[in-house]
C-alpha cells in the first residue's frame, strides 16, 4: 500500500548546508510573523525543511524565468496558503525576489500578503490560496495542461491534513485517479494539528493511507518529515513513481513548531505571533547562518 526508499541522495555535507539554510528559514519566519503580530508560525516551521529541500534540490525551476504558465518548469502550488512565511522565505532566498521585501509581509499594499494572492504579481506564486480544499483541484488543472502540451515537468501541491476535512479535496482525488493523471505529486503536512486543536479531537482523519490508496493513489508514508535526508529520499521515491498511471501522494508526518522549542508539541501556535522575549529565544535556537533581511 506504501513505501519507503532508504538511499542517500546527496552527501552529508549538503545536507548540512541545507540545515543551515533551514535555521536561517526560521529566522524569517518568526521575524515575519512578529514584525506583522499576525500570521501562521506553527505550520510554517514545520514545513521549513520540505520548502529548503524541493526549492534547493528538487524541482526543476528557474527563479529568474518565472512564468504563470511554468512550461518547461516543475510547478508547485501551495493550498494551504496560511503558512506563506515559509514560502515567502524559500522564495527570497532562491532568487525569485528580493530578501528585502520580507520586511513587508502582511502590510497594506504589499505583494507579501497573509495568504498567498497574484493581483501584484509576486514571482513564485501561481494561484491565490488559502481558501482551504483548492489546491489539489488547480494542480489537477495544470498537470492535465501539462500533458496536453507534452510537457513532462511535473506539478506539486502541499495540502495540510486539517484541510482534507473539505470535501472538495476527495473530489479532486477521486478526478486525479481517474483521468491517471501520474505527473502529480501531492504532498499532505500530516502534523495532526489544527486551528482548533488536534485533528483527532476536531475530525479524526483515522487511516490516510488507506483511504488515499483506496482512492487510487500511489501512497508513500514519512515518519520523520522534520529528516531532510528522509525527504530528499522521499521526493526522489516520488518522481521514480510518476509516469506510471497513477497520482503520489507523500504523507509527510512533520512536528508544528519544529525548531523552536516552546512552538513544538501544541495547535496553540497555528495562528498566533511571538512576543517580543520568545522572538528574542526563537532566533537564539536558531543561529544566524546566511544572513537576516
């Protein structure tokens, strides 16, 4: 029903280098969300290391070439749009847009906005998200254009596991399935927290993988989605199995918070900005590697 991969990708020293890029990743982010005293931490960090691995070492992307249409790119899409920090973050620092402008983030006129949005056309963003459920029907769209116009880059979409309590979500898997539309990779930040709680207490999500696969989905299941090298492997597991007839999905178990201690372990921090001493001991637990905006 799911695998694993257990081959090294890259070598211990990148790898290090990207840990060290996913410190600096934290740093914007709980500087971002302070500085506005709004936003999303709690996903955001705990997706720094799938952003840091897909922008550095996966996708097949050009940040000085950015088009909407992203023909001849890899493509990516992020649903669930609150933690826009994180993204925000990768983007500026693979190329797409100034570091500077994170300094904006969720202020009036600002291309940086609390959720993702394309009115001012901010490179790296292909849809407005955030309006949960949305995202695995728009890379439905792109992937079939995609085949339509015999391009063989892939698409990619991050869902969080709260937002598959929207039914349009199983719509969009049972169409993905149906119309083998194998050059989507589909992620799920499966941390089993909410805005209201924990999953298990708000909508219990029970067997994922089972029900992804009985929806006719290729399932790979990470324990350790906070392991870079276990998403490097991942996401190359991913790629091997597309072409084959079948969407991917990754459940990719991650910790809300990670990174910063007092955030990890509580839905408590979905939504709400640091103070001024915890943004003081966030940036402490992660040292200043590549340089703050």
């Amino acid at each position: 029903m799911s695998s694993t991969v257990k081959e090294p990708k890259i070598s211990m020293p990148e790898v290090a280098h990207l840990y060290k890029i996913c410190s600096q990743v934290r740093r914007d982010i709980v500087r971002m969300v302070h500085a506005a005293q709004s936003g999303h931490p709690g996903g955001s960090l705990g997706c720094t290391e799938l952003f840091v691995a897909l922008y550095n070492e996966v996708l097949n992307h050009d940040p000085r070439n950015f088009t909407i249409e992203g023909t001849g790119q890899d493509v990516f899409f992020l649903s669930n749009g609150h933690i826009s920090p994180v993204w925000y973050s990768t983007l500026a620092r693979s190329g797409y847009f100034e570091l500077s402008e994170l300094a904006t983030f969720r202020k009036i006129n600002s291309r940086l906005q609390g959720h993702p949005a394309t009115e001012e056309g901010l490179p790296g963003v292909r849809i407005a998200s955030g309006s949960l459920g949305q995202g695995i029907s728009v890379a439905n769209g792109a992937a079939l254009g995609k085949k339509l116009n015999k391009d063989n880059n892939l698409v990619y979409v991050l869902t969080g596991d709260g937002e598959l309590q929207e039914g349009q979500v199983w719509e969009g898997m049972m169409f993905a399935a149906a119309h083998k539309i194998d050059n989507l990779i589909a992620i799920v930040d499966y941390n089993g927290r909410q805005i209201d709680g924990d999953c298990d207490d708000v909508m219990p999500l029970l067997d994922l993988a089972a029900k992804w696969h009985a929806f006719g989905w290729e399932v790979i299941e990470v324990e350790e989605g906070n392991d870079m090298q276990e998403i490097l492997n991942t996401l190359k597991l991913a790629r091997d199995k597309t072409g084959k007839g079948r969407p991917v999905v990754i459940l990719l178990k991650t910790e809300m918070g990670n990174g910063v201690d007092f955030m990890m372990g509580s839905h408590k921090w979905h939504g709400i900005p640091p103070s001024d001493e915890q943004l003081e001991s966030a940036l402490a637990q992660n040292e200043e590697t590549l340089g703050d905006y």
